[in-house]
C-alpha cells in the first residue's frame, strides 16, 4: 500500500521519497515511483508508516523524532494494540494522525501497487484527538482523490472485522472447499470471492492475533446466520428466499445505494425498433438487476425493470419519450 500510495502522490504532483528495511522492495519502489532518495528532515509535511501491526508503533516513534515539524500517520487495519503500545512509549502524539485508506488487494510489496486503487475510495481517519493536527493528512487525502471519513478509535477494529477481516477469513476457508483437480472447473464468481485468499499469510495471522475480540464476534454473528441458512434448507421454507433478498438489498446498499430494491413497469410502443433504443439508453443511464419484456400485443410490450430506489426516481424523472408511459 506505501507504494501505492506514493504513485497516487506522484500522479498528483506531490514530491516523495520512500524507506524500506528490504533493499530489493526499495529499489522496486524507487523504480516504480522515482522521485528523490531523500528529503532534508525539515521539508517533509507529510510521513506514511506503512508497515505490519507490530512494527508499526516503534516506526511511528522513530518518524516522529526524525522528521520534527511532520504530520504522521499510519494505516495499519488494527488500531487498539498501536495506540496502546505508542502510549507505553511515552511520547509527544501532537503531530501523529492514525488513518486507513479503505482499499487494497490481495497482493503485497511494491510490485502489486497501483496508483488509481484509492480514487473515489473512503480514507478513514480516527478523530479521538485534537482535530486541528488533521489538515496535511485531510489535504492530501482529497487531493489524490479519496475522501475522507472520520471513525472513533473505538469503533474501527470491530468495523474492520465485519467489513475486512471476516471477508479474508471466508475466502481462506472457501478457497479449500474445492478440490486441486476441480480449480480449472471454477468460475467467475469463485475466482472474486476467493481472491483474497491469496494474501499474505503471516500478515493475517498477525492482524488477526491483535483483533481477536472483534473478529470472534463477526465469526459468531456469522455462524448464527449460518444456521439460519441451514434450517431453512433443511425445512424447505420460505425462508431461503427472504435470506436471499435480504442479501440483494444489502448488496446493493454497499454499492453505494441507500434503498433497498423496487420494481416499475412501463408499457413501451416498439415502432421502428425503439426497444433496442430503449433498453440500450436503459443499460447506459441507471443500474438495472433485472429487466423482463412481456408482450401485450403486435408493438405493445410491457417492462419489468428491478433496480435501487434512488436509480428508479432518475429514470421516472428523465425519460419524456411518448413511446414510454410509466405505470404506478
């Protein structure tokens, strides 16, 4: 993620320079990012640690002493055991920020970085403390395109479990279920879902160990949904499909859509082909889960198009053609 970062700097115009304790993951880096070896200590505003959990908080002291006017931050995904081992080392905090950009990938070391992997992606910055010392980190931030959102440190690990650790843990175990012959039968949808399990062990293991309590607590509130899955497989009921559709609208609430889902109907006259015209329009313009045409008559067809709420109200509101009436 450091070099991924630096790249997100460079392609803003911000000058950087990069450290790492591996020379070859260095040179990667310096390859990929250019830029000066180093900075005099004075001319830095900005410092990212970008190292594991348990490096973290002896780097984030040594940054804080070297570079002496510097904001810094880090962007481990476990925050608790930093800042109580930063507490430990009695040190002057004024200018530390702790933050984590909410993206990434299952690749490590500078060769998996991109430089467009934050654009449009939410930054997490913990604002327990003075909010005054966030300016630099909220600046740069939103000048490589990502934007800012503010948690308590309280509440990001148990976040991070549901929405970050929970997910690497499913796609490790799900990654197993098929056989070493069958991986050739696999299709898309494993492949996404399974991606993660590709990460890099030790790392997890070592997030894990430090954010024990919320990940047990994600895994049991799984493991109770689970059991739902299976009762209701078990007794054939309807259940099953309103676990589904639960799955769908929450769906598409992290797609960024806030409704749950809904369906209109609009009765279309299909002269000199305007179905084609329309569904393309359609597909371009909103984002539709289903669409059904049902003929009512020669020309006279009838739409049954599924999509989020808000995606709805648009297309209501912008179609005006005569050749489309939108029924209640």
């Amino acid at each position: 993620m450091g070099t991924s970062i630096a790249l997100a700097a460079k392609k803003a115009n911000i000058k950087v320079t990069l450290e790492d304790n591996s020379a070859s993951n260095l040179a990667i880096a310096r390859a990929l990012v250019g830029g000066d070896d180093r900075f005099k200590n004075e001319l830095v505003d900005l410092v990212f640690v970008c190292v594991s959990p348990k490096e973290t908080a002896n780097i984030v002291a040594r940054a804080l002493q070297v570079f002496e006017t510097a904001t810094v931050t880090e962007i481990t995904s476990v925050k608790k055991p930093v800042f109580s081992e930063l507490a430990e080392l009695d040190i002057d905090l004024t200018r530390f920020v702790s933050s984590h950009p909410m993206t990434g990938s299952e690749k490590s070391g500078p060769w998996g970085a991109d430089p467009n992997i934050l654009l449009g992606k939410p930054w997490l910055v913990i604002n327990e403390t003075d909010q005054s010392k966030n300016g630099e980190l909220t600046s740069f931030i939103n000048l490589i395109g990502a934007h800012v959102e503010y948690v308590p440190v309280e509440e990001h690990d148990s976040l991070m479990a549901r929405v970050s650790h929970l997910p690497q843990l499913l796609a490790t175990i799900l990654a197993q279920q098929v056989e070493e012959t069958e991986q050739n039968l696999t299709g898309r949808g494993f492949r996404e879902m399974t991606r993660l399990a590709g990460s890099d062990p030790k790392l997890w293991v070592e997030i894990i160990q430090n954010n024990q309590l919320g990940i047990l607590e994600s895994l049991q509130n799984f493991q109770t949904d689970l059991a739902k899955v299976i009762k209701a497989i078990e007794s054939d009921s309807d259940e099953l499909e309103s676990i589904f559709v639960a799955g769908n609208n929450a769906s598409i609430k992290a797609d960024g859509f806030s409704g749950a889902l809904t369906k209109v109907r609009a009765e279309i006259i299909d002269d000199e082909n305007f179905l084609a015209e329309f569904i393309i329009s359609l597909k371009e313009s909103v984002v539709v889960i289903d669409l059904k045409m049902i003929e009512v008559s020669n020309l006279h067809l009838m739409a049954e198009i599924v999509l989020p709420e808000e995606e709805a109200i648009l297309l209501t509101r912008a179609s005006n053609d005569a050749r489309v009436r939108w029924l209640d």
